[in-house]
C-alpha cells in the first residue's frame, strides 16, 4: 500500500492535497487537529472540511494528532513505516498578527512541528518524498525595497527593474529583514526542510507560496485574503484594508494549482528544492482591484473602511516568479486566474455564508 501522510488535511491546501491523491488511488492519511479554529474562532473551523473529506474520500484516514507532539507523530509514522511514499506538510499557524500574541505557540507548530514530521520522515519513511508548504514570507520586508511606481488601483513595480516581467525570484535574499515573528518561525522551517535534503540526501522540497487560495478556504480577517473578501462581501460584513492606500498587490493560487505542482514533483523529486511558487503576472491583483471584482461577480456593494497602518513586515507588491518550477518540470502551467478564482469562492460558498450571516442577523 503506498500512503500520503497530509497535515493540516483539512486546511485549504490540505484538503485539496487529499482530494488529489486520494483520486489518483493512493491511501491518504490526514493529520489535522483544527487549530485553525484556535486561532481564529469558530468562524474559521476546518471541521466541516474534515466531515466532506470522511464522506467522500474512501481512501482518508483521519488522525487528530498536534504536529508539536512528536511521541503521536512518531507513533504514526512508525505505524506506516516505508509505505510512506509521500509527506505533504501544510499544517501552520499562517497568521502575521496571530504570531505576535503566541510567539512560542507559533514556533512550536511551525519550526519544531516541522523538524518532527522531518524526523520522523528519516527515521522511519527515509525513502518518502516531503513536500513543505513555505511562504513568501521567508523574505522579510525586503519585497518593500524594490522600486514601486503608484497607479490609479495599484503599486506597480518600475518596468526597468529585473524582476518587472516575471515577478520575484529566489534569488531574493531571506536575510537583513524585519519577517514578523510568523515569518521569522517560517525561515526556521524551510530552512530545517532544506538541510535535512542536503545534509540527510532526503528527497525535500519548499515551495514558497504567495496568496493560496480557493473556495475551501475557512476564511477569516487574519488569514485568507480573496475568501474573506469575497466572504465579507456576501454577509454584508465590513472589509478593513490595511495600509498601503489599498494599491497593495499580491499573486494568488489556487491550491488546485499549487497541489498539481506538487504532484508534479512527487513524480520526479530532487533533493533541498527551493521554488517560488504563486500566481504570477498571470494571476495577481490588489486589494482595490479585488474588491471591484467582487462586487462585479455578486452584484453587491462592497462595505470596507480603511487603516492607514500597514501590517508589520507586511509586502507592498509580491508577485511570484514561477520560471524556475516551470524549468525544472516543463508542462506546468496555471489554470485559475484572480477572476475565476473568485467566481468559484462565490458560486461555492454563497449559500453557506449568506445563511450564516442571517442566522447571525435573527440572533
């Protein structure tokens, strides 16, 4: 029998990651203890997500275990052995501002979870590939030094810049930043991931995501920024924009299209890979723009107030370049754009939230 071990299952990209693989015949087993609703209430719960992923998988095999628990993951990973062929890590605290309160509480699920799931991958499935889910956000606020020209709905980067045609590379620097102490957790991680490839000659690899997205998102203010929009849109809730005179621009992902890169590498895996990975100039747009977008699609009025202060370390323009992934495994390409991504969220989820939010008008 040959397993995917997913964390966070029940997350966007998680969730996504078991439907793909669990549809390509391999048993999936999900690790995923709802943190997310600790974090940002009960709003933000994945539980429904586990519930459609129990019913409609039959492949899944769901394991409530913490990713800071080493004793339950090396339990679960002693349990499967080498049928592990492949670990998908997408369990995180995910949030800038969340980090800040619990700043031992965000290093614990994101650096020391990550190093168990990579320990336990050597000790008892060393043949597995691992995949980890990073984030631009290794790179600090170094994005906010690059050349930025103001338009009329968005920063844009000065066309004579050499990251102006493709977007950002890795050949950014992750160091001399401020990170946000999420961030600084996140370095720690992908940094673990990279090592344990080169040093351990573990099949590794971190893809740096910007914006992923998608309808299965348990969109909350902190953390989920298309979803949310959309989500505030449709319950008549009020938007806040931080910063940046809303022009912030930002790549965004449909985690269908991230988890095809995934697969993609899975099949032909290297060792301490380092990707850039979003929607590139085929998919990105700022906060303005976005919100017109949404009141295009619903035919709503969007109700949104604006915070001069930005978020600390948080980028003014990201927009990925996903050349080097493409290189490496020609035939890529994405298939969502920020247009078609949000007439998904819409069409999914605009019964769901809109009686939530009149069951929260009657109470």
């Amino acid at each position: 029998m040959s397993v995917a071990l997913i964390t966070g299952s029940a997350g966007l990209i998680g969730s996504q990651a078991v439907l793909h693989f669990g549809g390509l015949g391999i048993h999936v087993v999900g690790v995923d203890n709802d943190m997310r609703k600790y974090f940002f209430g009960a709003e933000a719960s994945t539980e429904w997500m586990r519930r459609q992923l129990i019913a409609s998988v039959p492949s899944y095999e769901h394991h409530s275990i913490d990713v800071r628990s080493e004793k339950q993951i090396f339990e679960l990973f002693r349990h499967f052995g080498r049928e592990i062929a492949l670990v998908v890590h997408a369990a995180a605290q995910p949030s800038h501002d969340w980090a800040a309160r619990e700043p031992l509480t965000d290093f614990s699920i994101n650096a020391t979870g990550t190093l168990n799931l990579l320990e336990a991958t050597r000790q008892f499935s060393p043949d597995a590939v691992f995949i980890f889910t990073s984030t631009n956000k290794v790179y600090g606020d170094t994005p906010n030094s690059l050349p930025l020209v103001e338009q009329e709905l968005r920063w844009e980067l000065d066309p004579g810049h050499r990251f102006a045609r493709s977007g950002i590379s890795e050949e950014m620097s992750t160091d001399s930043s401020l990170h946000s102490v999420f961030g600084a957790s996140k370095v720690a991680a992908d940094s673990m991931v990279q090592e344990y490839g080169r040093y351990f000659g573990m099949k590794t690899v971190c893809f740096r995501a910007g914006c992923v997205t998608g309808p299965a998102h348990s969109a909350a203010q902190l953390h989920g920024f298309l979803a949310y929009l959309m989500r505030c849109n449709m319950s008549r809730a009020r938007y806040r924009v931080f910063g940046y005179l809303g022009k912030q621009v930002r790549d965004n992902i449909h985690s269908s299209d991230l988890v095809r890169a995934f697969e993609m590498f899975f099949r032909n895996p290297r060792s301490a890979e380092v990707y850039n990975i979003g929607g590139s100039r085929f998919s990105n747009c700022s906060v303005r723009e976005a919100i017109l977008m949404c009141e295009e699609i619903s035919g709503c009025e969007m109700a949104w107030e604006y915070a001069p202060s930005n978020r600390k370390g948080d980028h003014i323009w990201w927009i990925s370049d996903i050349s080097k992934f493409e290189r490496h495994y020609p035939g890529y390409q994405l298939r969502y754009n920020v247009q078609t991504i949000l007439r998904e969220i819409h069409d999914e989820n605009h019964r769901r939230w809109r009686k939530s939010a009149a069951q929260a008008a009657r109470a």
